[in-house]
C-alpha cells in the first residue's frame, strides 16, 4: 500500500528535476530570440509567455524567481542594458561608431525624458572632467559628446535644443573649479559645442551674457590651455556692430590686448585663429607673421588666405606679408605664403592673370616683392612662362608688338597715334619670364650634357624647345630691343623709366659676343648717362639729378661694365660727370643772365613810368 501511494504521489506533481529542465530549456530558447533587444521588449514576451502557460507551468510567479535564484549563474544570463554610461564607453573603441551611438543616444534621450537622461549625461562627464593629459580616449568621448550635442534629428529638434542649452549651463557653472584638468575640459567641450553648430543655431540671451562672462573670465587663467579653449569658446560670440568692423566689441578688444602680451605660443595660436578679421584687427594678423614662433606665423598667413580677401589689404600690407612671408626661414610658414599668394592669384580680382597681380603688388614701388612673388608662381606652376612665350603673345602684349610689320596704311595711322609703352608691371613681366626660359635653357643644356643614349636625346629636344621659346619672346633682332629701351627712357616719367630698366636687365639674357649689339649698348650707355633732361621740366625725373631714385645710372654703369673691357667703362663715367656738370653750369649762367635782363627791363619800365 505504501508503494502504490508514493507512485501515484510521484505521477500527479512534477518533482524538482523535472521544473528544473523545463525552465532551463525556456530560458535557453528565450534567449536565442531576443538577442540584442532592448530590455522593454524582453519584458513585454516574458509578460506574454506569462498570460499563457503550458502544461507543465503550474507554479506561480513568485515560486519562478526562486527557482530561478536557485539556478547556477551559467544558466540564466541577463541582457546587457543600454545606458548612458555604457554607450559612452563605446565611444572610446573608434570614432566610426559614433554616428550609430548619436542615434541610439537620441532614442534613449526621447524615451528616458530630458532631466533624467541630462542628470545621468552629467554624472558620466564628471569623470572625464578629472582628465588633464589629453589621451586618444578621452579625446574620443569629448569628441563624441560635442557631435551629440549639436546634432538635431529631425523630429527632435526642441529635445535637442533643450539639452544643449542645458549640457552648456552644466559646463559653465563647472568653469571655476579649482582644479585646472575641470576648468580645461569644461571650456574644450563649450568651444567645441559652441563651433559645431549650424550658422543659423539661436540661443538664449541669458545663455549667451552668461557664456561672454564666463568665458572672458577663463580668457585671464592662470592655465594657457584653458585660454586657449576660452578664446576658442568666444571666436562667434563677436558682434561687429553696426559698422561690422569688430571695433565696440568687448570680446575683439579683449584679443587685440592680450595676444600682445601673451607668452604662450598655443594660446597666441588660439586667439589669432579666433580673431574677427576686419579693417580695424587685420594690422594685428600682419603684426603676427613676424611672431617668434613658426606656429603662429603660418596660423597667420593662414588667416589672411582664408579670411581676407585681397582687396582689403592695403598695398603696403600686401608687399609686407609676401616680404616675410617668401623669406621666413620655415618651410611650413613659406608654404602658407605660397597658398596664400596662390589664392590671391586666383582671386576675381586677379582671375588668374599675373599682371593684374602685379598692379595690386604696385611693381614700381615694390619692384623687388613683384619679382619674388611672379618667381614664386612660376616655380610652382602657376605661371607658365613656356604659355606666353609664343608668337602670337609676344605681337600682341610682348616685346615685338613694338616692330610689327606694317602696311603703309597702318603705318601712316601710326605717325598719327602715339606708341602705348609698357606700364611698369608689364615690363616687369616679360622681363622676369625672358630670365626664367633663359635659366631654363641654362639648366636643361647642362642635364643634356651629363646625359647619354636615348635620355641625351629626349633632353636636347626639350631644350631646343626652350630656345625657341625663348627667340619667340625676343624680338627679331638685338638692336630692336635697344631701340625699345630708347623708346621707354624718351618718355622720361618714373613708370617709363621704370619700364626701360627692366628692359634694359634682358640684356643680360643676349649674346654680347656680337659686336652690333655692343657698339648699340655702349652707344645707348654713352648717350643717357650725358642726358639730363629738361630743366624748365618740373616733370622731368629721368635722372637722379632731377629727383630719380638712382637706379637708373646703376642700370646704365653695370650695363657698361659689360660692354667696355677691364677698366674702360670708368673713364666713360668720368667723362659723363663732367659733361653733366658743365651743361648744368651753364644752364645757370644761362637762367641767371635771363633772370638779369628780366630785372633791368623790370627797373626800366618804372623808371619810365615815374618820370
């Protein structure tokens, strides 16, 4: 009896074992099901499966979670949940992930609700607030939560709007902290924020009296890399006012005092970069290219390629900036230069055309600058000197438009209209591309020479190419040139002066070995060193004895240096001196007997008139 009744006690309840399997067989296959779902859902099957029991679920609730704590750990695994916390974490792996960790980000915001999912952001930073040192990690978190928080996801933007305004209020009131790694951090991530949004971006204006006070006071730290995040914070906080020029701006006056007076290189980096250009700050950027550290120098050069466009500088300014810029001692801040005058170039002020920049350089007054910076563009490519010596270029705008050939109809219009002579830029010009193919033919001859075999001969067609590039840009003959020379010193004004010493220095590209084109030069040399204009011309400044700067004569003396042999071109300097000092001697004597007779004639009359 006591064996049949333990039997059928044993058939009609299920024993311990038995439960045991069968929950372990459900929680296995639950889990196969709901991998990588979000914890609200897996709460929703479980409350299904609930609602429907099998057969053999006849326990209730309460007895399922014992069981359930009774079972081994390897048994029953939890989800892992998404936080805030967590998701930050991941950002730390890469910075591909963060594009999908700002969209789960923004679904954990709109369903946690703005204060709570602001609260658990908060206490997430306060960690990485502690970080100084400026690790890959950390930067990747601060990177990630400044892409957050000035992305809007369309649907969200009030959600969004709201927590960033909030985040920044957080960051502000965090900013006096005595610890240095808190204050540094706290500006980083409000520069950031701050730069990161979109133009049209509004904030409110408590926010924004709120962010200039704060920030202004971070731009006096004690720290240099909290000031340098500070004036990153307050680079659009600006306002130009109404004339747009920066001039009653608090924060630009704040700048323009202290970059002056700041000793470290990274902060005068960040408050340049963050400078309002405009009429009243751009002597303040050209102030910088002359700063002792190479770093500020290109941030500077960069600035004015970037945000001055190159009719707001002045032509001094202009000339300044390529002087230094084209002869700083760093690569990197010459190759800001170059970008610099590349953007110049191609600005539709210039639209490419080296003359038009030429003429903003001023090449008479700056001749030197000019030179450098058409050099400059030729090195790189820019200008191609190999384009404009051709034929059809030099008849039209070059050296040979001068000697055209004629038919007697154009040339008795041409008795009647006057020669247009080279402006000083275009003499410049053509002057620095007849040195450049001349320097080129100089260079593949000696390549050519070093050569053999099939290389020898690619080499010597290039350089004929060259050569005959260079006879195109030439004129026809030596003595044409001579002539233009004569051409441009007869208009004896500076630019036409000017313009005949440039022509004068392609001499130097020419054959003096022929004897025409000496006997010209020295002829040319003998004649204007003995030609002192006119007196009674007060427009007259061919000379250095009527006003000139000198370089006239230089020109002319080191022209006969390479026409006369040894010591000859002395005595033909000597010999122009006194032939000047006689003509002006007498000159005067001349003025004076007139000044005499005028005098006499003068007394006469009155005499006359008083008797």
């Amino acid at each position: 009896f006591c064996v049949v009744l333990f039997f059928f006690s044993n058939k009609n309840s299920p024993n311990k074992m038995t439960v045991e399997k069968t929950t372990k067989k459900k929680t296995s296959s639950k889990k196969t099901k709901t991998t990588g779902t979000p914890p609200s859902f897996v709460a929703e099957e479980e409350k299904d499966d609930a609602k429907t029991p099998t057969k053999e679920q006849h326990f209730l609730p309460e007895e399922e979670e014992q069981q359930q704590q009774m079972m081994p750990s390897s048994v029953v695994k939890k989800l892992p949940q998404i936080t805030v916390a967590r998701l930050l974490n991941e950002t730390q792996l890469g910075v591909a992930m963060h594009k999908r960790i700002v969209r789960q980000m923004t679904e954990l915001r709109h369903v946690s609700g703005n204060e709570k999912f602001l609260q658990d952001v908060c206490t997430c930073l306060l960690h990485v607030l502690l970080e100084y040192k400026r690790d890959l990690h950390t930067e990747r978190v601060i990177r990630f939560i400044i892409a957050f928080t000035s992305h809007r996801e369309p649907g969200h933007e009030e959600e969004a709007d709201e927590f960033c305004e909030s985040l920044i209020r957080f960051l502000l009131n965090v900013t006096a902290a005595k610890d240095r790694a808190v204050r540094f951090r706290a500006c980083q991530m409000v520069a950031g924020i701050l730069n990161a949004l979109g133009p049209d971006a509004e904030i409110s204006d408590d926010l924004y009296d709120q962010m200039e006070e704060t920030m202004l006071e971070r731009l006096r730290d004690n720290t240099p890399a909290v000031r340098a995040q500070a004036a990153r914070a307050l680079s659009r906080l600006q306002d130009g006012g109404e004339d747009a020029d920066f001039s009653n701006s608090e924060i630009t006056t704040a700048f323009i005092e202290l970059i002056g007076g700041e000793k470290n290189k990274d902060a005068r980096k960040a408050i340049l970069g963050a400078l309002a250009i405009s009429d009243h700050t751009i002597s303040v950027v050209v102030e910088r290219t002359r700063d002792i550290s190479e770093e500020v120098r290109r941030i500077a050069f960069l600035a004015l390629a970037a945000k001055v466009p190159v009719e707001s500088v002045s032509i001094e300014h202009r000339a300044l900036v390529l002087r230094r810029g084209l002869n700083d001692r760093s690569i990197s801040v010459r190759s800001a230069c170059v970008d610099m005058l590349k953007k110049w170039m191609s600005s539709s002020v210039c639209e490419n055309d080296p003359i038009k920049l030429l003429k903003l350089l001023d090449a008479e007054s700056h001749p030197n600058v000019s030179e450098m910076a058409l050099k400059t563009l030729i090195e790189t490519k820019t200008v191609k000197a190999m384009a404009y010596a051709t034929k059809e270029k030099s008849e039209t705008s070059g050296l040979r438009r001068f000697f055209l050939k004629k038919s007697e109809e154009e040339e008795e219009e041409e008795k009647v209209s006057v020669v247009e002579l080279f402006s000083p830029e275009e003499a410049l010009f053509w002057r620095v591309i007849v040195e450049a193919l001349a320097n080129q033919t100089s260079s593949s001859g000696k390549d050519t020479s070093l050569a053999v075999g099939q290389a020898r001969a690619v080499l010597q067609a290039e350089t004929e190419e060259v050569e005959d590039a260079l006879d195109q840009c030439l004129p026809e003959s030596s003595m044409d040139l001579l002539r233009a020379i004569s051409m441009h010193a007869d208009g004896k004004t500076t630019s036409s002066v000017f313009a005949a010493r440039q022509l004068m220095m392609t001499l130097n590209c020419s054959d003096m070995n022929d004897g025409a084109l000496r006997r010209g030069a020295a002829t040319l040399v003998y004649e204007r060193l003995r030609s002192i204009g006119d007196l009674n011309d007060e427009n007259d400044v061919s000379c250095y004895a009527r006003g000139g700067d000198g370089e006239w004569e230089k020109q002319l003396i080191d022209l006969a240096k390479r026409v006369h042999d040894d010591n000859e071109h002395v005595a033909v300097v000597l010999g122009a001196c006194d032939s000047l000092r006689g003509t002006v001697t007498d000159e005067e004597n001349n003025n004076k007997n007139d000044d005499d007779d005028k005098s006499f004639r003068i007394f006469t009359s009155r005499r006359t008139r008083s008797k």
